[in-house]
C-alpha cells in the first residue's frame, strides 16, 4: 500500500500550494484537512472560530485526521496546528510520511501580511503573534516531521525535493 504523503507546518509554510503541485506532479488525489472541514461543517474556518471557538475546530481536526488515516497514496495537506496534537501525529503517520515544511517568521510575515482567513493571526502585533507561536510550536513540529524541508524555496523546488526524498525512502 503507498503511503500518504503528509504536509506539516507553520500557516504560510506553503502546504496547500506544494501539495496542489505534488498532487499534479504525482497523479495522486489531494487532501487540504482545512477545505475538508470547511466542506463538512459547510462554514468558512473563522466563522467556526467565531460560532463554536477554537476547541471545536481542534475536535474538527482530530476527527478529519481519523478518517484521512483510512486513506492510502494521497496527498495531505494539514493545518498549521493539526500536528500539534499527538493522537493526530499518530493517525497520520499510520499510514503516512510527514514532511515538515520548514519557514521562518520573516516569509511567514511577508507571505501572510495582508491574510484575513487566518483567525490567529487576525491582531495588531501580527509579528509578536507569529514568533511566539513558531516558538511554541516548533519542537513539536520537528517531533513530528520524518523529513524536514527548507520551505524559503519556491514551490516547485520544494515539491521535487519531497518527491525526491519520497521515491528514495518510502
Ligand atoms: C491554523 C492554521 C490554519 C487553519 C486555522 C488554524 C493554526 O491552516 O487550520 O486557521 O492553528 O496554525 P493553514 O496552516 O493552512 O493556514
């Protein structure tokens, strides 16, 4: 059975732009965890946000990762804060190899300066609140990641490179 190929990382690290390209480049169907809850809960992510708060859409994410576990060669592109949580980590690497799409602060800002989709970013010190969370969430996105990639590279280097390391190890 092929593995899942599964996309990790800060909001802005370019998941859903490399998963859309590998899944072209691949032939294999592409899953954006977000879109998929968007489409379940037939809500945009900040009107979940701000309808039912942050624990809910968490619950959303734990939930889509149980059954996206179920799925075999595809493409999955996760939330910024959906490996954050181990027993989602474990769901995704049972059948999947997590890439780790590695930004700093700096792209994150310059990419997500004018965003209005990303509820926690939607603030006045912006800057504070990418570092600070970057902070926080790096060990555990690295405990995540089997492979880290340098995520700075336009998007089709930073696709080769997973397909590179994908035909190479898995
Ligand atoms: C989040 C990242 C977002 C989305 C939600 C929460 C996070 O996804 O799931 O706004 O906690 O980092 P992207 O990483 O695709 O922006």
């Amino acid at each position: 059975m092929k593995k899942n190929i599964v996309l990790c990382g800060f909001m802005g690290s370019g998941k859903s732009t490399v998963g859309r390209l590998l899944a072209e480049k691949m032939g294999r169907k592409l899953i954006d965890i977000d879109y998929y809850i968007v489409k379940k809960e037939k809500m945009s992510i900040p009107q979940i946000f701000e309808k039912y708060g942050e624990e809910y859409f968490r619950a959303c994410e734990t939930q889509a990762c149980k059954e996206l576990s179920q799925l075999s060669g595809c493409i999955i592109s996760t939330g910024g804060g959906t490996l954050l949580r181990e027993e989602n980590v474990i769901e995704m690497k049972s059948n999947g190899v997590v890439f780790l799409l590695d930004v700093n602060a700096d792209v994150v800002l310059s990419r997500l300066a004018n965003d209005k989709t990303r509820p926690l970013l939607q603030r006045e010190d912006k800057e504070t609140a990418v570092k600070t969370l970057m902070q926080q969430r790096s060990p555990l996105y690295n405990r995540a990641a089997d492979h880290i990639v340098n995520a700075e590279l336009p998007p089709w280097q930073v696709c080769n490179k997973i397909m590179e390391i994908y035909s190479s190890n898995c």
